[in-house]
C-alpha cells in the first residue's frame, strides 16, 4: 500500500513538472516572435532613364530697334520686365527736337516717337538703362522673350533616334531638382561630326519663366511599358556576396518562409522581381525580416 501511494505520488509530480515546462515551452515560444511589418507586390514598371544635358533656349527673339535717330529721353521697362503687345517701351525725340527743347523753345503739342512693343513677353536683354541718350536709328534698345516659347536644346546619340522623334516626352530636371514633363517637337538636320549626336529640340509642357542658358537634365525613358512585379527594396534579402536573392513571405498568419528571388530592374528605392510569380495579396515582410531563419514565427504589426 505504501509504494503504491509513492508510485501515485511520483507520477502526480512527473505530471506536474510536464505540465510547467510545456507551459513554460510556450511562453517562450511567444517572447521569442519577431515582430515584422509586410507588403504586397504591385504591378508596374521601373524608369531606364536615358540622361543627357540640355540647356534652356527662346527661340522666339524680337530685338527692338530705335526707328528713328535721336534722344531716348524715356525708359518704361526693366530687364526682367514682362510687357503686353503695343506697350510703350521706350520714347524717342529726334536730335533736332532735343536741341530746340533745351534751348527753352519747343514746338506746341510735340509728341515724341513712341517705341511700342511688337509682342508679350518678357524683356531678358536691355540695352539702354537710363535717359536721355543719343541712338542711331536701327540701334537695338533691348530684346524681348515670348515665354510660352521655352524650348530644351539637348543632343541625342544616333542610336536612340527613336526615343527623340517628335511627340516623344521626357523629363526635364532643373539645377534644384524641380522636374517637368517635356515633348520633343523638332530634330535639327544636322550631326556633331565629333560625337555623333543629334540636336533635338523639346517644349516644356507648363508656361514657365527660366532663364536662358540654364543646364538641365534630359531624362528619357527606355524601358519598355510591360507591367512587371514590384518590391521595395527594403524586402529584398542577400547573401554577403550578393549573389542570392530572397524574400520572406507570410504564410499561415504567423510564419515566415524564405522564398529565393530573380531581380530585374532597380532603383534606389524599388526593384522588379522576375521570378517567382507571387499573387498580388501575399504578405511580404519589408521590415524586421533580417536575420530571420526560414520558417519563423513572426507577429506582424501595422
């Protein structure tokens, strides 16, 4: 009877101890899952940009002359300036009208010749600042700009005509990095014998005010519009030698697999996954997936 009680005893205990170490097992098991954060593919394509150098240009000069000889003897614009059509720019009076006022005899109800502006635009070059100043007729007074005719002068490699004809769009980067869309309109019948380039005119598609001569960039895309699967990079895992490529992929809810990837084209932030086909509402871990083995229990958070 006393052995059996210590038999029944001993097994109680065994029973007991099992039971805590399992508990103890699976609160372990809880502490010990990474906490992730996921994505999901999306579909579309990464830029190939071709980049070249530009400069801004207006095409559309009128360079205002004196028409007659004499004194200008009034100023209305600045460089700078914007200025409608038939503005009055500049006021001219002949050398002998100029002389005769001075003397304190002036012929009544005189006019002076008006120089009237012959478009809208902006006045980019002046060439008279202050008054009175002596001109030959036919001298220029200034020059103005039509700004809705801005146009990007760039030289396109040969082998990529067809990415340049006109109708094509491009991306004009300016000095601070602003970016507007462009449309090549003109190819110049002309090589740079040295380099074997073409010229290629292109318009920017808002009205803006830059200034002549500015370098920008060209960028034009030369990848092609087949959709294809895209990741951030920040899911993309390798190997030191950066040979391998993988992704870890939730399954179940809670566990994570490593899935091997094929990497096409990439950018500082994206990249496009050639293999495997995965399906547009798998999760992806994007953060907290280093260091993870295949098949670990994770916790993803929003």
């Amino acid at each position: 009877m006393k052995n059996k009680i210590l038999i029944l005893l001993f097994i109680s205990s065994w029973v007991f101890t099992s039971c805590k170490t399992r508990q103890a097992g699976n609160e372990a098991a809880v502490i010990s899952k990474a906490l992730v954060k996921t994505t999901t593919i999306k579909k579309g394509s990464i830029p190939d940009n071709l980049i070249l150098t530009g400069k801004t240009i207006y095409l559309n000069k009128s360079n205002i002359m004196a028409p007659v000889t004499g004194y200008v003897t009034k100023v209305n614009v600045k460089p700078g300036s914007p200025v409608d059509k038939n503005d009055v720019l500049f006021e001219i009076m002949t050398q002998e009208t100029y002389t005769l006022k001075n003397k304190g005899s002036f012929i009544k109800d005189y006019q002076p010749t008006a120089v009237l502006s012959p478009v809208t635009g902006i006045v980019n070059r002046l060439d008279i600042v202050k008054s009175p100043v002596f001109v030959d007729k036919n001298s220029t007074l200034c020059s103005i700009v039509d700004i809705n005719d801005l146009q990007v002068e760039t030289e396109v490699p040969f082998e990529y005509e067809r990415l340049a004809n006109p109708g094509k769009s491009c991306l004009i980067q300016l000095p601070d990095n602003s970016e507007y869309q462009a449309v090549f309109y003109k190819v110049l019948p002309a090589m740079n014998l040295q380099s074997q380039t073409m010229k290629v005119l292109a318009r920017i598609q808002p009205r803006l005010l830059i200034p002549e001569n500015m370098i920008v960039q060209v960028l034009i895309n030369k990848s092609d519009k087949t959709e294809r699967q895209i990741l951030p990079k920040s899911c993309i895992l390798s190997d030191v030698l950066m040979k391998e490529f993988w992704v870890m992929k939730i399954i179940n809810d809670s566990m994570a697999v490593k899935i091997p990837i094929k990497i096409g084209k990439q950018n500082h932030n994206e990249a496009e996954i050639i293999e495997p086909a995965f399906n547009e509402d798998d999760n992806i871990i994007s953060e907290g997936g280093y260091g993870l083995a295949d098949t670990s229990f994770v916790e993803i958070i929003k």
